[in-house]
C-alpha cells in the first residue's frame, strides 16, 4: 500500500491558522531524556537551497516505483535521486499551477498524483504526460489537501469540498447519506484490513470492507484541535496525528490526566524497525517507541539543537531502503539507520583489546576505556598509566593487559595496574605493538625497532636474518607460534617453529598490518593492497582487481569472512574472492563496504595496535579516527542489490530529445551528452558507473562516480548505449537496457556517395589505363613501322645489291685472269658498287635516328632530309616555303619532319618519281605541310588495308600525336599528295 505523506493545510486556511496559533502558544515543548543523543542510531544528511533544493516548505514525499523522491514544496514539484534536485519544469513540456504542492501519490500503475490549489486542483503524471482535473471533469473545490490510492486501485481525493472518488476517468463526490460529515477533508487513509479512514475538521469517520456507510469513530473535542494524518502500527492499530497532544489512538477512551507530552502534531509514520514518528509544528521530530496514545513514556524529541534543521517538520516517508526522509521548513533531511554502532566522544582512538573477563579496552589520547556490560570506565595516570598516551594494547595467556603508554608499560591485573620492570639494556622509544601467546613476548618500537620480552628482561631480536632489529613496521604472532614480522620496504619475514625463517615479498607496499586467520592463511595489508600467503603461495589482490584503498586492521568473524578496515571504510571480503583472483590475476573482487553513511565513526585509524579485534560475543570492534566501531555481522543486514541505472536524458549539441520514442540525431551531431543516474538513496556518492556504445567502445569505460557521458565526433550509424552501476562493493548490477539511437549522415558520408566516389575513381582508373595501352601500342605501333620499312629498305637496296654483288665476286673467284684489263675493270666496278652500297648503308643509319632540329630550323631540316633520301637520283626537288616562319612546339615540328621524310622517301622508293615538291605554309593557327610526286601513284583506300604498308599508318598517327590530320590524295598512274595540318 502506497501512502503520501503530506502537509495538509495550507495558508488558504487563515482563520483556521489564528486559531491554532491561539492554542500553541501556551503548549510545552517536549524535551528529549537528559543525556542521551536521540539520533544516535542514525546518520543525519541535510539539504537545502545550497545544494539546488527550492527554499520553502516541503509540505509532501512520495518515492515511485524507479526509487525517486517526489518533493511537494511552496515553490512547486521536484524530483531527487540522492544527488541532484530537479524541478518539474526542467522535466516536462506540460507546467503546473503556480503555487504550492500540498500532497503526493504514487500508484501502482506508475503514475504521480499531485494535489494543487485553484481552477486544476489536481494532476496526474503519466509517461512524462501531465494531465490536470478540475470542475469540468467532476472534481469540486479548489484544494486538494489528501491522496490515496486503496486497496482495490481507486484514488480518493480529500478536498475543501469534502471526499471525492475516481470512477473511470471522471471524480464522484461521497454524498452525505453516506455517513460522512459535512466540510473539508483533511486525510484519507486505508489499513491492512481495508477499512477506509477519512478525517474531517470535526470527526473522524470509518468504513468497513464491503459496507457503503461511514461510521464516526471519534469527534474532536477542542474547536482548534485537528487531525490530519493516520498511520498503522505492527499490531494493526491505527494512530492520527493530533494537534494538541502530538499524536492518539481515534476512539480511545479520554483520560482526565493531562497527556505526558503536549505537540501540534502534524504527521504520523510507522517505520519497519516499530518506531512511531511524529512531525510537529514548532516541537521538533518526535520517535516513540511502544507507543501508547499520547502519554507514552519514551518519545525521544529531536529538535535543532540536535541537529534537526528546523523544528517545523510538515512531513514524513520511510523510503524502500529503510531511510526517514523529514520535509522541514529549512530544507530536505535524511536519517539513515546504522547498521554498525559507532561509539564517538572517544580522544583519538589507537588500540582495542579484550580480556576473558568480557572487558574491552580502548586505549585512547586521554587514558585507557574500558567497556563493560554495565557502562565505562576511564583509566589515567591517577589509577597508575605510565602517560595520558595510550599506544598499544596486549592480553597475555594468563589473562592479564598489558599496557603500552608514552612513558612506559604496564600490566593490569586484579583490578590494578603494575609497572613492567625493564632491566638495563636497549633504550626503548615509546613501543607500538606487543605480540606473542606467552613467553617471549615481541615488542615493536616507535623506531620500528624489534625486541624480544623473555625472563623479565628485554633484548634486541637481533637474531632476526636480514631485518636487524630496525625495520618492522608490523608485527603478529600465530597460534603455533608463528612469527612475522613486515617491514617498510614490503618485505616480510617469516618464521615457523621447526622451520627454517624465509622472507616474502607481497608485493603491498610497506606492510601495515599482519594476521592470521583460523586456516592457518596469512594476511598482509599495505597501503598498496592486501596479500594472502597460503601453502606458501603468494596472491596478490590490488587496485587492478577493484581493491578500494591501504589496509589499516584485518580481523575474521565467526564463519570465516574478513572484516577489513581500508582508508575509505570497513569492508567485509569473503575469502574466496582472493582464491578467485589466485586462479585470475584479472578478477574483479565482491566485497561489501560499510562507512560512514552506515554508522562507521569515521575511518579506520591504526595508529596503535591491535587497530581490529573480535570479541567472545563474536562482534567486530574497529578503531576509527572518530571512536570506535562495533560491527555484528549477525545483524547487518543482507547484501543491497546494485542500483539499477536509468538513462534520463540525451543532448546533441545543446539540443535535449525526447527518449520515449525512436531517437535519430540530425546530421553533423559533433557534440552529444548522455546523462544517467541509479536511483540509491542511502549513499548515493557510494555508486559507480561504467558504461559503453557499442558501436563505437571497444570495451567498458568506468566513469567513476560522474552521471553523464560525452561523445565527440560520433560517425553516422546506429549505436546502442549501455550503463551499469555499482555500489562501490565492486558487483556491476545488470547493465539498463539498451539506448538505441542513430545519427544521420551527412550527404558525403552516405553509401550512395560512396560508391558513386568509388565508380569515379574506378572510371578515371580504367580509363587512363585505357589510355596509357593505346599510348603503348601507338608506340610499339611506330617502333615495328620504322623496323619494317628498314627492313624494307634493306631488302631492296642493300640485300639486292649485296646479293648481286656476292654474284660477282663469286664469278671472279673463278676467273683465273684478273690482272687483264677486264678483269680489273671487273674489280674496279665491284669497288664502285661497294662504296654506293656503303652509301645505302650510311643513308639508312641516318634515317633511324630523329632527325633533330636544335641547330636548323623546320625548312632546312627537311631540305637535308629530303636530299639525303633521294641520294643522288636522278629526281628533282623542289621546296616552297610560304608565310612568316615561326616557333613552334618542338614536338610539332619534329612530327612533321618525320612525316615529310617518310614521304619523300616512299616518293623516290616506291613510286619511282622524278619530280618531288615539298610545301611548308605557316598560317596565323596552324601549319601545313605537303609533299607531291609525279611517281605511279596507288590506291590508298587499298593500300591502307594491305599487310606491310607501316610508312602510312606511322604518318597518319604521327599527325595525330599533334592533334593535326594527314590526307593522301593519290590513284594508279597520277603521282601522290599527301597533305599534313597541325594546330599551333
């Protein structure tokens, strides 16, 4: 059953207010018991405006099913995670009625019902949807002042008006005749029996089950008295807040004896632990135990004076976690139960022992505490401490204490003390630790220097290898008799009876603390983290498997769990956490913390030894900075499930979306925020996150205690956010569900721009390789013309001729005569011949070179040209040169020269001409070059596509090397023209 608990009047209510102010003023305030703290058992949290709360009243608290506080103030509706303070106006689209929030509901169905004054006196929150009543849908009166919701689901609304009811989606007003007085409507209440209370401003009414009628069950007595509030004990009966005694029983039978506490009681709450609160109006909080109507014994009152931040409390809530939450008239309070005792008012705390006699001694900075079961009792020098400095603390086999002090030591026993006679020997400086089960007993010293206590004299443990007698910085002793000793630099030394000593490193830095437990196993804090020795192995748990901080006091409980006091709480460890961890290096240990949200007196401290013991009742006793804690790992509870986290908001470059529907950030999203919480009430500061996208994390990102994430820079595509809480006991809860979002692309990161980029590169590719081939074979397709028609010309002329010449010289071998005139006239033409085919020979050399123009210009270069391929033919040559000759690209003319030589030469070769004339004209853009003979002539449409015509095609590509065109104008027995322009 889900009850909101509100204030229920409001100023709207100012003769009713003169009133009550008339009866006040005369009232008694309560007074808590004479030398006790009444919040002693809790942890006092407060906020207010400072910390981002509206400054006003809080008139109502209501938690809904995601564990956020819901705060009705004078400044309107706020939401609380433990950590930041929303108001609605920051939350939704939808505002609500300026003004006041006089009451709260949470209902099963998830939704926030919100009691407001004026023309929309209620509202409802749904989904993030605000939707407001009034008139028009059936709801009379312009104040809300109660809400419920029963049983069987209906809501009912206590108003101004009277009693309204819920039916569908309209309000139905509870007439008259139903039993129910006439007037306001001040609470509305269900008990586990399901019998309805209604509290009016004269009576106070019932129903039963199944029964139409109301019932008066009581009547106010005192015209200024009122009742607002109702709450149900353990046994089922049910209280109401009263404004003259604090709080009564409705329909108990009036005493004639004035009530043993006068109040203006405004607000009732039952708590899970039996405790009875009563907020009042001027006379603090109140808590009854065994609460019997208003004249019950014990009410312990809180006011300010113990740390109460007002004395006007208007309301109350037990949250899920067990927390008392106050709404004041100066802020939001938070009482947190302990479930460790912390036992302050101590100075300076440095050791706790315990004797078989059920003391426990704490020795302190002003003398030793002894604990016994009928109260304390403080030792000093006057009862015989060596010092007002107590360092450390030791109980011997026989039962007796010893006690180190800054001036000496000495042993208590029979109920006082006696002084430890030390013989001469080693100066000792102040001793820190005693540790042994008899005889010896080891002593460390403010030197960290070790000795050894033996038939009543004392001696430096010199005898200790490698240490020599200086460097311990703890000290333990095990049952068997085991020493070890752990030293500054981390080492420890080890030494069992019956065994040779060996010396560990375990890797904790310098060693502050040793024990060892009921297995035998031996634990090593340092201010790096915790080692366990067993089986003569090592394990190391350190920060990379989620140790919190140094190690300050081990001790193990009953069932074997270790209770270990850190720089930043007592932490509970199962050892099989570190059994983990010998298996994986890389585990992440469970642990339970406790600190000082839990009623730990504030960190552990291990100034003195022993800083941690168990005593025989089996509680756990902590030396703290700011006393001593006791620890019962019988009665601290379960372990909390970790929080579970909730995803609240999302913004893309200042820009918040909505998260109920599908989310798609617009393109060029360059700077995105996402912020989460986990609703734990108790210690929220206690809580870590980690969180992830996937899509672009490539693992889990531990974001410390910070509620939000940020991204820069996000590519465009679908994601999923993950987040996952911690209570900082090193167990991830389940991480929330996902957060699925998309970021559009911008048009150049779309696929479609992709691969029309990557055609386009494809195409420019394949069409320069295209290009580049046909370049190739172009010129392939030159190299193979210039080498056929060399060998052309070879074939013809030199071949021919060397042929007809072997002829010769075959045919004078055989001539026996060669000195008669023939014969020398024979070899004289052999002679002539050779010289004209050493001629042909020179001639074709010069033809496979290029012709160069860097000495000559265009005209005379293909003057030599063409005379070198005549070669003394009788052929005539004529060249005309018409225009201006000008510079052109070297390329240009080389080509032309190449074409005018292959074309005189198949002139004179081929087409036997006697006549050739060559034509350069230089145009204003362009140039052109022809050559025409009086030779045969041919077919070029034939010859073109005849096999071994490569003088043609080299031309006719030549040209178009140079962007110019090649013409051939020629027919069998009419002489050829061939025609090259060029653009210049």
């Amino acid at each position: 059953m889900i009850i909101a608990r509100a204030m229920r009047l409001d100023r709207g209510l100012s003769c009713l207010a003169l009133a009550l102010a008339a009866l006040i003023c005369p009232v008694a305030a309560a007074h808590a018991q004479p030398g006790k703290d009444p919040l002693a058992d809790y942890t006092v949290t407060t906020w207010n405006e400072n910390d981002g709360l509206p400054a006003g009243r809080i008139r109502a608290i209501a938690q809904d099913a995601d564990g956020y506080l819901w705060l009705g103030t004078d400044a309107g509706l706020v939401r609380f995670d433990g950590v930041r303070f929303d108001a609605w106006r920051s939350l939704g689209d939808t505002r609500l009625p300026v003004g006041a929030v006089s009451a709260l509901l949470t209902a099963r169905d998830g939704a926030l019902w919100i009691g407001l004054g004026g023309a929309t006196p209620l509202g409802r929150i749904k989904d993030g949807t605000l939707s407001l009543y009034g008139e028009r849908d059936g709801l009379e009166g312009s104040y809300v002042l109660s809400l419920l919701e029963d049983s069987s689901g209906t809501i009912w609304a206590g108003t101004f008006q009277g009693l309204f009811q819920r039916v569908g989606d309209r309000w139905q007003r509870v007439a008259g005749d139903q039993g129910l007085g006439d007037g306001s409507v001040l609470a509305v209440y269900e008990d586990r029996g399901k019998r309805l209370w209604v509290a009016t401003l004269n009576a106070v009414y019932r129903r039963a089950p199944a029964q139409d009628r109301f019932e008066r069950v009581d009547v106010i007595s005192i015209s200024s008295n009122v009742w607002q509030s109702f709450s149900e004990d353990a046994s089922g009966r049910v209280w109401i807040s009263d404004f003259s005694q604090g709080f009564k029983e409705p329909g108990a039978a009036s005493r004639a004896r004035r009530p043993a506490r006068r109040g203006w009681g405004v607000d009732l709450l039952h708590d899970h632990r039996g405790n009875l609160w009563v907020a009042t109006q001027g006379q603090g909080l109140w808590r009854i135990r065994g609460a019997k109507d208003g004249t019950a014994a014990t009410v312990d009152v809180v006011n300010v004076e113990d740390g109460l931040a007002s004395n006007a409390v208007h309301s109350l809530l037990e949250d899920r976690e067990g927390n008392i939450w106050l709404g004041t008239h100066a802020g939001l309070q938070r009482l947190t139960p302990h479930r460790v005792t912390p036992v302050k008012h101590l100075a300076i705390p440095r050791a706790v022992e315990a004797t078989p006699d059920g003391s426990v001694w704490v020795g302190t900075a002003a003398g030793l505490v002894r604990f016994l079961s009928a109260g304390r009792r403080v030792y000093t020098e006057a009862d015989g401490l060596p010092g007002t400095v107590v360092l450390a603390l030791h109980t011997d086999r026989a039962g007796a204490l010893w006690v180190s002090a800054e001036r000496g030591v000495v042993r208590f026993s029979d109920e006082r003390f006696s002084p430890v006679l030390i013989a001469p020997g080693p100066k000792v400086q102040r001793i820190l630790t005693m540790a042994g089960t008899g005889d010896p007993l080891w002593l460390r010293d403010f030197n960290l220097r070790l000795f050894r206590w033996r038939d009543g004299r004392l001696e430096p443990a010199d005898d200790v290898p490698d240490m020599h007698g200086k460097a311990a910085s703890a000290l333990d002793v095990g049952r068997s008799g085991t020493l070890y000793v752990g030293s500054p630099a981390g080492l420890m030394y080890v030494r069992r009876p019956g065994y040779a000593p060996r010396i560990y490193d375990p890797r904790t830095g310098t060693v502050g603390y040793v024990m060892e437990d009921s297995r035998g196993h031996v634990w090593v804090g340092g201010v790096d983290g915790l080692s366990r020795l067993a089986h003569d192995r090592l394990t190391l748990v350190t920060r990379r498997n989620g140790w919190p901080g140094e190690v300050k006091s081990i001790v193990e409980d009953a069932s074997g769990l270790l209770w270990i006091g850190t720089a930043v709480g007592i932490l509970r460890l199962d050892p099989r956490e570190v059994d983990a961890v010998a298996v994986n290096p890389e585990h992440q240990i469970r642990y339970r913390l406790f600190n000082t949200a839990d009623g730990v007196a504030g960190v552990p401290f291990n100034e003195g030894r022993p800083s941690g013991l168990r005593t025989s009742d089996g509680r756990l006793w902590f030396v703290t900075s700011s006393g001593v804690t006791i620890v019962d790992p019988r009665s601290v509870g379960p372990d909390p499930a970790p929080p579970a986290v909730l995803v609240e908001s999302v913004a893309a470059d200042t820009r918040a979306f909505d998260l109920a529907g599908p989310l798609q950030l617009p393109a060029g999203t360059s700077h995105l925020q996402i912020g989460f919480t986990a609703v734990t009430l108790s210690d929220p500061m206690r809580v870590r996150f980690r969180y992830r996208l996937d899509g672009y994390d490539d693992d889990w990102v531990d974001a410390g205690t910070a509620r939000q994430a940020t991204y820069t820079n996000l590519p465009p595509r679908q994601y999923q956010f993950r987040v996952a809480a911690s209570a900082g006991d090193g167990t991830w809860g389940e991480p929330s569900a996902p957060l699925t979002f998309g970021i559009a692309p911008k048009f150049y990161q779309t696929t479609w721009f992709y691969l029309l980029c990557g055609l386009t590169v494809f195409l420019i590719v394949f069409a320069s390789w295209r290009l580049h081939v046909r370049q190739v074979r172009r010129q392939f397709a030159l190299v193979l013309a210039e080498r056929i028609r060399m060998s052309r010309a070879i074939h013809d002329t030199l071949l021919q001729g060397l042929a007809a010449l072997a002829l010769q010289v075959d045919d004078l071998s055989h001539n026996p005569d060669l000195s008669s005139p023939a014969g020398k006239k024979r070899i004289s033409d052999v002679r002539r011949q050779v010289e004209g085919y050493i001629r042909q020979a020179r001639r074709s050399i010069l033809d496979l070179r290029t012709p160069t123009l860097a000495t000559r210009d265009l005209p005379q270069a293909l003057r030599e040209a063409a005379e070198r391929a005549i070669g003394g033919r009788p052929v005539e040559l004529d060249i005309t040169v018409n225009g201006t000759p000008h510079t052109c690209p070297a390329a240009i003319e080389e080509q032309l020269l190449l074409i005018g030589q292959e074309a005189v030469n198949n002139a004179v070769q081929h087409g036997q001409a006697r006549r050739v004339a060559v034509q350069l004209d230089y145009l204003e853009d362009r140039m052109a070059l022809r050559i025409a003979d009086d030779g045969c002539g041919f077919d070029p449409a034939t010859a073109m596509q005849a096999p071994g015509h490569y003088g043609l095609v080299s031309m006719r590509e030549r040209a178009g090397q140079v962007r110019g065109t090649l013409t051939i104008a020629s027919s069998p027995g009419n002489g050829t023209e061939i025609e090259t322009v060029v653009p210049v």
